[in-house]
C-alpha cells in the first residue's frame, strides 16, 4: 500500500455532531478544526484568522435540510405563541371591564401596551442577539414572557394586570426578530424563500387565532383562564425551543470557536469579523449594535398594514357582536376570512418560489433582493381591494358572508407584502438581520397599539362604512411602495453602509467556504481529497488534539518526524476519547 493510500484509509469523514453538544456548546471543536491551516502566526499582530473550514459541521448552512426545517417550524411555533397572545386578551376584556370596573379605553390597554413592547423590546434583543448570539437571549426572554404572562394571572388591579401585559410583550419580542434571522442563518438565499413563506404566517396567523381560543376561554372559563392558557403555552414552547435549538449565528459561532482556541493552543485565534472590525470593548460593540435598528429604522417605512390588523380588533366587535348581536365566542370566527387569505397567500408563495430560483440561477446564485418585492406588488392590489369590500358590505343589512369574504384579501396581501419586506430586508442585510427587522417591527408594534385605542371613538362618529374606510385609503396610498423600492432598490441600497458591508462579510464567507484550504508548509507532506472534494491534509484526521499542539511548535524536517512519531501512538488513544463525545458520520459512499 502506497503512502498515500494509507493516508486515505486513515482518513474520516468530518465528525457528526450530537444534538447535546450543539445545545451546550458554541465553541465546540473536532479534529478537523483542530488541524485547520488557518491563515496567520498565531500572535497578537497576526492572529489565525478563523473561518468556516471545509464541510465544517458547524456551520448551520451544512446543517441537514431536515433538521433545518425542524428549527424553523420550531421557532415559527415560539412566534405563533408570541403573536396570539397579543389578540387573545381581547377574549377576556368583558370579563376585565366587569371584574375591575373599567371602560373599554383602559381595557384595551391590556391590547396596545402589549404591542408597545412588541416595539420596544426589539430594540434591545436584536442587537444583544448580534453580539451574543441567538440561542441565550431567547432563552431569557422567553423565559421572562412565560413569568409575567403568569403573573397577570393573578392580577389584582387593572394597573398591574397592565404593566405585566406590557413587560411579558418586550420580553416576548424576541422571536419577532431573532426567529428570522434563525432563517436567514440557516437557509442560502436560494433556498430561504420557501422556510420564510413557512414562517410568515406565524406573525399573522397568531393574531388571528387569539380572539377565537379568547373569545371561548373568556366566556366560558373566565380571563384568568385566558391568560393562564397562555402561561402554559408560552411555558411549554420555552422548554422545547431551548432543549431543540442551538446557537445559529455566524459571527458568534466564529468568535466562540476562535475563543475556544485560543485557550486550547495558548495562541491567539480572532474570528474574520472580529479581526476586520478592530479590537472592540463590549460597550463600544453594544452601542453600535444598539444604535443600528434606530438607523435602519427611518429606511425602512413599514407599518400601515400591521396597525390595520390589530385595528380589525377593536372593529370586529363593533361590526358583528353590537350590530349583528354575535355571541362572544363567534364574533372571534369573523377571523377566519382573514386565515383563508393566509391560507391562499403560502400556497402563491410556494409556487411563487420557483419564480425567485429561477432569477437566481439567471444572476449565478445571488438574485438581487428586489427580486423579493414581485410578491409585495401583486399585495398592493389586494389589500386596499379587501379593505374597501370589508369597508361597505359590513353593515347589518348585508349577509355577514359578504364582509367576512372580503377579509381574504387582507389576509392574502398582508402575508405577501410581509414576506416579500421580510425577505428583502433579509437579503440585503443578510448579518444585520435581526437589527433591521427589529427596525421594521418599531413601527408596525407603534400602528398596532395605536390603532385599537381610537377605533372605537372612529367607528362610533364615522359609522362602519367610512370607518373602515380609513385603512383602505391609508393602504391605497401606501401601492406605490413596492414599485418604487424595485426600481430605486438598488440605489438606496448603495447608500446604506450597514448593507454594504453585509454584502462584503457575505461574499468573503462564500469565498472561503468554496476554495481549498491553504497548503501547510512541508511541501512533502500528503494531501488527500475528502469523497465531497474539498482538500484537508492528511494529518488532520489522524493526530490527536494535543498532537495538534505539540506539531505547531516544530517546524522543517522535523514537522514530519513528530507526526510520524505520535500518529501511531495518539491516534487510537484519540478515538477512544472522541467516541464519548461525538459519532463519527458514516462513509458518504
């Protein structure tokens, strides 16, 4: 057997990682990480530079498609959880208003301060999620949306009933931003269109579904019951959630792994970004990151439709429990037009999808993020269409189906027009995408709390007609948007730094990601290729963590003779110790 043949038969495939360790560990390491020829000496003036090596089994982009759709449906449920119950209050306001003697105003704060903290809330979690990675501060603030959830329930006034209301929604914020940028981690952009379709509902069907579950609970158990179910539903998916999904983002998976080096090898590691970016203290790094959502904020005009949804709250009621004298477990099925249209809505999206991979294999993978907006502009058309059905066929003496109906083509265009933003302000901002869709919920959580609070007064002095009227108008004025941000996208884009340099941070991942590593030094040394095509050397699978360290001090001719030396003496020794830690994966063959 020839000395490369050997070298190949030591050879393994890269180490399948346990679901465990990825929970617990965001700095893992294996044998290949270990062995990496990263660019660099090692010292404080040139520190390896740490980047996703080849096939590297913990780059979420290399994560298994299934396992990739199970994190997505996983943090779609948190964001479903999270947005029912900001309308499934409205089940129980009757039973407030009597139990606390209050006017429908005040308790319909209960309503609005829950979406206020929808806004404030992720202006905080998005940049600390982009510091310190998704997995930790979900964890938290799920955990706290689930406590004070709780806590409502015991309620003895109406003012803490609506402080806690308003602490569980900021705290609750998290998967409203967080969850995309899981997606954007995890799905290229050739494939993230059908995961964002999939995740799209959740923000939308969520509230949908409230006022029915609420509407039922409150009649029939009473609000305490309403707020206590969602206690359990937000405490069951806390637990789930953070027992099923690991850490996903980039930069802090780099930035750990490059930390986990360092004190491994007693040399110095700084992840690419960190090391382009310049030596950062944590309050200069958090001020920036904190500042980046209220930047983006004023680029980004999205709110109207949002605020129209949650204004459908304080309407329904008025058009079908006191003008039709629905019941207030029924009035709560007037939602399910709106469903319908959501509905409709994902299966467009799914054939609409196949439109977007062919763009993308016209422009070699990387379609422009306009090419996310063709959605938005079908949406223009729906939804002030829907809005002014619903608006003039609401009144008593025309059949409830009528108005009901109607609501399809709100819910139809509020789910396009959300993932087409969604995905475009993902693709342009791809590392920034929690911060900028954080940006993007400031104002649709400031429409949402608003508009409930003056839609009773509205309905009471303008009638239902021109009432409804209103958000009709608002979203008629607002059809131009998508056609113009197609046409001038790209210009403004350019003038955007933090898109720019997503761009740039993006592009130098690919390139590293799809050329060969750097050779080592000993030009005598094999090289051998993996059966997926990338090159590793030879030594990388067949030398034990502390050979790896031993081996960098050497140098010359007597590089090969320490390897030759421990191969045969670690190598066993080494996968007796990794096999308690990790499975290797099978032979691709």
């Amino acid at each position: 057997m020839t000395s490369a043949a050997a070298a190949a038969a030591e050879a393994v495939q890269p180490t399948r990682l346990p679901h465990w360790r990825l929970i617990i560990d965001q700095g893992i390491l294996t044998p290949e990480i270990l062995d990496y020829p990263y660019l660099g000496s090692g010292t404080e003036d040139d520190p390896y530079i740490v980047t996703w090596i080849p096939d590297d089994p913990r780059n979420p982009m290399n994560t298994p498609t299934k396992t990739k759709w199970f994190y997505t449906i996983s943090m779609a449920w948190a964001t479903l959880a999270v947005s029912m119950e900001s309308s499934a209050f409205t089940g129980g306001i009757e039973q407030i208003m009597e139990a606390f003697e209050v006017g429908t105003t005040v308790a319909t704060l209960g309503v609005s301060l829950f979406v206020v903290g929808f806004a404030i809330g992720p202006l905080l979690w998005a940049p600390m999620s982009e510091l310190w990675g998704r997995q930790y501060l979900f964890a938290i603030s799920y955990c706290g949306l689930t406590v004070f959830n709780a806590a409502a329930t015991g309620s003895k006034n109406i003012q803490s009933l609506i402080i806690f209301r308003f602490l569980a929604g900021a705290f609750g914020s998290s998967p409203l931003t967080n969850a995309g940028g899981v997606i954007a981690d995890l799905f290229p952009a050739t494939q993230r269109g059908l995961a964002m379709s999939i995740f799209a509902c959740a923000p939308f069907l969520g509230p949908v579904l409230g006022p029915i579950s609420g509407g039922f609970l409150g009649m029939n158990a009473g609000w305490q019951w309403v707020m206590g179910f969602l206690a359990i539903f937000s405490g069951t998916l806390w637990v789930f959630c953070c027992l099923s999904v690991p850490e996903t983002y980039a930069p802090v998976l780099l930035r750990q792994r490059a930390v986990k080096l360092s004190q491994v090898t007693g040399q110095i590691y700084k992840s690419k970004l960190d090391a382009e970016q310049g030596k950062q203290t944590v309050t200069q790094a958090f001020k920036i990151a904190l500042s980046r959502p209220w930047i983006l904020l004023f680029r980004e005009p999205i709110a109207i439709i949002y605020g129209t949804l949650f204004m459908m709250f304080a309407a329904f009621p008025i058009v079908y429990r006191q003008q039709r004298q629905w019941n207030q477990g029924v009035s709560g099925l007037a939602f399910l037009g709106i469903m319908v249209g959501m509905v409709i809505a994902l299966m467009y999206t799914i054939y609409d999808n196949k439109r977007y991979l062919r763009t993308a294999a016209a422009h070699n993978g990387f379609a422009p993020p306009e090419t996310r907006l063709i959605p938005c502009m079908l949406a223009a058309i729906a939804i002030p269409t829907g809005l002014f059905w619903f608006a003039w066929t609401n009144g008593p003496s025309v059949h409830w189906m009528a108005s009901i109906a109607g609501c399809a083509p709100f819910g139809f265009g509020m789910v396009l027009v959300f993932l087409g933003l969604m995905n475009y302000l993902i693709d342009a901002y791809t590392i920034f995408a929690a911060s900028v869709l954080a940006a993007s919920a400031v104002l649709r959580s400031i429409f949402g709390a608003a508009f409930p609070l003056f839609t009773p007064y509205m309905y009471k002095n303008l009638g239902v007609h021109w009432a409804s009227s209103i958000p009709a108008f608002l979203a008629a004025a607002c059809m131009p948007f998508p056609f113009l941000f197609y046409k001038y996208g790209p210009a403004i884009r350019k003038r955007c730094k933090f898109s720019a340099q997503s761009d740039a941070f993006m592009k130098k991942l690919m390139e590293v990601a799809t050329k060969p590593p750097r050779p080592i030094d000993n030009p005598e040394e094999e090289v051998v290729t993996s059966t997926t095509g990338n090159e590793t050397p030879s030594s990388q699978t067949s030398v034990s963590p502390q050979s790896a360290l031993d081996v960098s001090a050497d140098n010359g001719a007597s590089l090969r003779a320490s390897m030759d030396r421990r191969r045969s003496r670690d190598s066993e020794q080494f996968r007796r110790a990794e096999s308690a830690n990790a499975q290797p994966t099978e032979d691709s063959h």
